[in-house]
C-alpha cells in the first residue's frame, strides 16, 4: 500500500512580467520535491507538466480557472494528499481557492532562496484560511515546510495520507460488537464513518460459518492443502481428541479460507480490517468451534494459495480496535498489526496475550517458515472445540496504540515501546495456550499503565510510527495520550476525575 501524493505549484502573478529562467526555477524546484517525495515510497503525481508546453510559458497555476480544474484532476486520480510548491510570489487567493475545493491533506514546501523566495506567500495563504471559523479541516491543518526540515514531511504526509486514504475505505464487521459481552467493543458507527472511515460494514457470521461448514462437506481436498501447508512449514500441533481433533481444526481451516473468499467477494469495497466476534455466538453455540485461525493468517500476506493481501482482524467484534489495526497498517504497510489482550502487569513487563490468536507473523517477521517454525497450535481454553494459536512474539522496537472514546471525545492511546526477547512462556490462569508478547515502555512504570490503558485491547505494529500516528490524530482532531510519557499519562488521570 503506497500514498499517491499530487503536486501543485503556482504562477508569478499575471500583471507582472516573467522570465523563462523564472519559470525554468520553478519546474526544477517542483520536480525536485517530487523526486524527493519519490524516493521516499510514495506515488508522486504531476499534472504541471501536461500543462506547460511552448505555448503556455507559465509553469503553474495562474488563474481561478486552472486551479479548479487541477483540483478536479487530482481528484479524480484518487491521490490521498496535496505538495504545493511554493518558491516565489504568488496570488495567495489561488492558493486558497485551490485548497479549499481540492479538499484534501495540503502543505507548502519551498525550497527558499534570495531570488525567489517562496515564504511571503506561504505566510499570506496560511493566515488568509486559518483564520476563517468556517475553513474546513485541510485549510487549518495547512502545514509548511522549508529545504533544511524537508524530513519532517515525510511523517507529515504519511499521517494526513493514511487518514485521507482511511475515509475512502471500509472495515467490516462480521457478527457485529459486544462480543464477550464487553459494551465497549461497540460504538456509535455512524459518528466513526464521519470522522475517520467511509463506512462500516455489519454482516452476520453466517457469511462464513455456512460455507465453512459447505467446504467441510464438499471440498476436504482444499482444507487438506492448507493443513499439509502448515504441517510442511513447521507448525506443531497437540491435537488432545476433544478440543483440538482434527475435525475442529478441519473447520477452522474452512472458517479461514470461507473468510479469505468472502474478501475476495468484497474486493471492490476496499476493506482495510475486520472484527469477527466469535464469542459466543461461533464459540459455543451455532458451530461449537473459535474462529481462531482467522486472526492469525488473514493478516499474515501468504498461505498455501500464494501471496495475499494483509487484512488486519480485531477479535469480540472490537470496532475500535479494528480501526486502530487499519490506521497502524496504512502507517506502517507491509507490516500486519498484533492484536490482544493485556492480561499481566509486573514490574519488569507487561504480557499481552490475545484469546486464541494473532498475527503469526510476529513469531519470526524473517520469512515464512522461519515464523511458522515457532508457531503451535493447541487445544483452546474456551468454546466448546478447536484449536489456540501459540508463539512467541519477536523481540524489537514497537509503536503501541489503541483508539478510543472518553467522556463523548475520541482519543489515541500511544507510545514506543520494545517487546523482550523471551524463551518461554509466561505462565497465567489464562493465556497458556495464547500467543504473548512481553512488552515494556521503559520511561514509565507498569503501573501507571495499568491505572490508565483504555481498555484490555492493544495494538503494536513494528518500529517507530509515532510522529506519523501523531500527525494523523491532529488532522482528525483526536486527542493523544503517549503511555510512553509520564506528564502525558498524569495529565490523562486529572481529565478523568
């Protein structure tokens, strides 16, 4: 997943006179950022360039016309936010003409310079939307840029972009929320599909458990394929003739595969995750069997089948959590985000060990088999059969995070952490059989942790994301709590009394 990324740049205004080594300064200087912002991984698109030609010696836009038909343009090309190139005086009303009807992440990136300085109207466009009550989002958040702090745009664009790019996407909802019985795995969807996504999908778990049952009866010869898969790659199972037999992991071979296909069906909706909700209704009532294995390969990019794309999965029809999964994906891409449950606080760790399954990636990030090596799969501690996804996550530098809602206001739960290098297993009333993840944020006691995580849900993606998380959440006006920062965290705990 790549951020398309559209460049703009603006004329010497019309009354005065230009010269071709003007014009030449500015499409150099336009071209350069968008080689930078090239070899930085994003698509960079230039309409500039099918615009200037002998007959048109200006290189930019230099008139209301132009900047409403370069706005359509970029547009319709699906790019997820705006680089204007500012490196000389321009009329700053095109810029917030353009701005406003591109409706998209903009900044301003000059590279200055004694000739043609490009700050002036930086300054004059910036005050002339910010100023206004009614600018919309992307006229506030105008951010600028100079050569000498180019890096900080990176992380910039990489945040309004996942944030443009996640309202142009889906998350689907199989079984809905309140799974587990727990309320907040629910919220009010409607308010998240005006803030942060395009919609929210609710379908019933039948969409899998009948053609999972289907392929049970009908297709064995594909769910044995999987399981040879997993057995030739390493994967160790303790099969213990009632939890875990191999008729219950049969089916939650065919749970996988049916909810790969149902995917495949929805191709064009542009899911970026999903929530199954699994307790109780799967669990224990209409097939008797968790969902476990959904979870740990749908967000893994490969199976018996070939490559596949990452979909991250939020267990107990957890909304908030799957969103949090897509935001850390779209940060982060390439990477699928561990999900689970916070389930032991110490001094020297916290243990986060999800219900029955997450990502196996996260086992050994190096390759295929070096990660399914370590994986097993278990007899599960609930539901009435099927099998517990095992591992031990890897050891490295994390970004943690989790969204959330607090007195009717959203907010992001954040901060760098590292998970340990572990050898064995944490032992607990609960979790034995659950992949774990030993993790430690080192500027702040476990405790203070514990007093204020928003819930038992975590999500960690790989490295460090936080400026880019940052950034996403104050496009979108969600506030920030960084977990890895004792003021922050003190500051959170007097907002809630």
């Amino acid at each position: 997943m790549s951020f398309k990324i559209a460049l703009a740049a603006f004329s010497h205004p019309m009354i005065y006179d230009s010269t071709a080594e003007r014009e030449r300064f500015v499409q150099e200087e336009t071209k350069k950022t968008g080689a930078y912002l090239a070899e930085n991984g994003f698509e960079v698109l230039n309409l500039l360039e099918q615009n200037f030609a002998p007959g048109n010696p200006r290189y930019g836009i230099s008139k209301n016309s132009e900047a409403d038909k370069y706005a359509r343009g970029i547009i319709a090309s699906g790019s997820d936010a705006v680089v204007i190139s500012l490196t000389q005086w321009t009329n700053p009303h095109l810029i917030v003409s353009f701005v406003k009807q591109v409706s998209l992440p903009c900044c301003i990136y000059t590279s200055g310079g004694i000739d043609y300085p490009g700050e002036t109207t930086a300054a004059a466009a910036y005050a002339s939307m910010s100023e206004s009550s009614l600018a919309p989002r992307n006229c506030i958040m105008l951010e600028r840029f100079r050569e000498w702090n180019k890096e900080d745009m990176i992380p910039w664009l990489k945040g309004v972009a996942a944030a443009s790019k996640l309202k142009k996407s889906r998350i689907l909802s199989w079984g809905g929320a309140y799974g587990a019985n727990i309320p907040y795995t629910r919220d009010d969807d409607a308010l998240l599909e005006d803030l942060l996504v395009r919609e929210i999908i609710i379908e019933s778990e039948d969409v899998i458990s009948y053609p999972a049952l289907e392929m049970v009866k009908s297709n064995q010869a594909r769910i044995d394929r999987f399981y040879q898969w997993i057995v030739d790659n390493g994967v160790k199972l303790q099969f213990d003739g009632k939890m875990l037999t191999r008729e219950s992991l049969n089916l939650q071979i065919a749970q996988y595969l049916a909810a790969r296909d149902r995917l495949k069906e929805m191709a064009e909706e542009n899911i970026v995750s999903v929530s199954i909700k699994c307790h109780f209704e799967t669990s224990t009532s209409c097939l008797g069997c968790t969902e476990c294995l959904i979870p740990a390969f749908l967000p893994f990019g490969e199976d018996n089948e070939g490559q596949r794309d990452i979909v991250p999965v939020a267990c107990e029809g957890d909304i908030k959590g799957a969103l949090t999964e897509a935001i850390l994906c779209m940060l982060n891409p390439g990477v699928p985000p561990l999900f689970g449950d916070v389930i032991v606080h110490t001094d020297e760790h916290i243990t986060i060990a999800n219900c029955g399954s997450s990502s196996v990636y996260w086992a050994d990030p190096s390759g295929v088999r070096n990660a399914l090596s370590k994986v097993s799969i278990l007899p599960q501690l609930h539901g009435r059969s099927g099998g517990a996804v095992r591992y031990l996550s890897a050891p490295g530098e994390v970004t943690a995070a989790r969204f959330f809602r607090f007195k009717g206001k959203y907010y992001m739960y954040m901060g760098l952490g590292r998970i340990h290098d572990q050898t064995e297993y944490t032992k607990s009333t609960h979790g034995v059989h659950w992949p774990q993840t030993l993790l430690t944020f080192d500027s702040v006691s476990h405790y203070e942790i514990f007093r204020s995580v928003p819930s038992n849900h975590m999500v960690l993606t790989s490295g460090n994301s936080i400026k880019e998380l940052e950034w996403f959440c104050r496009y979108n006006g969600i506030k920030i709590v960084r977990c890895d920062n004792p003021d922050s965290l003190r500051k959170f705990q007097e907002e809630r009394i």
